[in-house]
C-alpha cells in the first residue's frame, strides 16, 4: 500500500511566523514540595486517616 505524498512532504521553517518572547516561569500554578529533611520528618509525625497517611509537616515552595 502506497503512503499518500502530501503525508510525505518534508515540513520547513518559516521565520516570519514565529516571535522569540522572553518570559519568566509562571510559580503560581507550581506545587509545594518537601526537601529530604523535610520528608523525613513528616514520616516520622505522619497519622492514618482513613487508610491513607497525613502529615502536618512543613512544605517548601518554588520562589516567584
């Protein structure tokens, strides 16, 4: 079975219809995360609630 030739076609760069934008990442959507240390103490003061383990341990977030 023959493939069609417009699937062929090598696609090009245009130039014109890109724009570099210079931007910083947006934090605000970014979850909170827990250094090693910080892990390790939420292991040890986690509790079982509901079947699943909750801790009250501190979280780190990304700078904005």
């Amino acid at each position: 079975m023959k493939t069609p030739k417009s699937v062929n076609k090598p696609r090009f760069f245009d130039p014109r219809t890109t724009a570099e934008v210079e931007a910083s990442r947006d934090a605000t959507n970014r979850k909170p995360f827990r250094t090693k240390s910080q892990k390790v103490e939420a292991r040890r003061y986690a509790v079982r609630v509901n079947g699943a383990f909750c801790s009250k341990a501190p979280v780190s977030r990304h700078a904005e």
